[in-house]
C-alpha cells in the first residue's frame, strides 16, 4: 500500500499536485480541511465537535482531527493508499497515524514536502485570490503570517519523518508538469 504524506506551505501547489498523483498512482486523496467541512455540513458527531472549536477560532483537538481521518481511512478499505493532506500537522498526530495504520498491516511509505520561497508562495495566493474568493488569499500580511505559523508549528513534523528515513523534500518551483514529475521520481526511486 502506498501512503504518502504531502506536506508545504500554504501555496505550495499541494492540491494541484495531490489530484496527479491520485490519477498516477490509483490513491485516495485525504484532505482534513473537505473531511471537516464534510462532517460539520454532514452533521456527525465529530463534525459537530470540530465546529465548537472552528466557531471559536481555535484549534480542532488532535484527537477529533485523528478520530475524523480514521473513520475516512474505513470508509474506503480497498484502497491502494491514501494521501494525506493537511495532516499529520503535528508530531502527536504522526504518532496516532503510524500506530492507526500499523493496525491496518501499513504505514506511511514517505513525507513529499514541496519547498517554495516564501516570495513565491506569496504570489502563488496573491494570484489565487483572483479565483478563491478567499478573503486571506487577497492579504499579504494574513499570507505571511498563516506560512510563519506553518514554519513555526507544523513544519516540525518533518523532522518525525526524517528521523525515520521517510522524507523527501521536493523542489516546489517550475512548471506543474515539472514538479510533478519530481514527484513521481522520489516516488517510483523509493
């Protein structure tokens, strides 16, 4: 089973190139931003939890984003592996998820993180906002803060996956085929 974690800044290009690699290499594209608008629109348990959290502006407790990502891992039992997105964003949650998918006889095969310059992640979504409509795509001082609290926070989990060999950086600036290809490289040359 192939299970990747795809990890960057905000405008990396991770959405763009997650939806290639689901059409490479047969996988199921995990996002926890969809998975929690899906369960707060869907009304579940967890959704309703999340939203307590999300209505305050605070983080969704690990448990519930892990609980969440878990019950999507279930609903598809004949994948040939998942990506994940946006998740694991902290080295807790990359603990539950090896333990979680150790139990299914698995485990993340590798960590793709695609490494952009800042200046260039904020022309991406200053170019973004033009077809988002997201107010914080449009504000280069919400930009740099959300890729300061990304370094800050969630680049971290990183080094979990370094630590167990599992992690490739990738060079996040060229054309979409060229990225891409990088990719599949570091993918296929495992």
């Amino acid at each position: 089973m192939l299970n990747i974690v795809l990890f960057g800044p905000p405008g990396a290009g991770k959405g763009t190139q997650a939806a290639r690699l689901v059409d490479k290499y047969n996988l199921v594209h995990l996002s926890t931003g969809d998975i929690f608008r899906a369960n707060i629109k869907g009304e579940t348990e967890l959704g309703k939890l999340a939203k307590q959290y999300i209505d305050k502006g605070e983080l969704v407790p690990d448990e519930v984003t892990i609980g969440m990502l878990e019950s999507e891992v279930e609903k598809n039992k004949d994948a040939k592996g998942f990506i994940f997105d946006g998740f694991p964003r902290t080295t807790v949650q990359a603990e539950a998820l090896e333990k979680f998918l150790k139990q299914k006889g698995t485990e993340v095969t590798v960590m793709l993180a695609l490494d952009v310059p800042e200046d260039e992640l904020v022309k991406r979504i200053l170019l973004r906002a033009k077809d988002s409509g997201r107010a914080d795509d449009a504000d280069e001082s919400i930009i740099r803060n959300r890729i300061k609290v990304y370094n800050t926070h969630t680049a971290v989990v990183a080094d979990y996956y370094d630590a167990k060999n599992k992690f490739k950086q990738i060079n996040g600036v060229g054309s979409i085929d060229e990225i891409s290809e990088r990719l599949y490289n570091a993918i296929d040359n495992q």
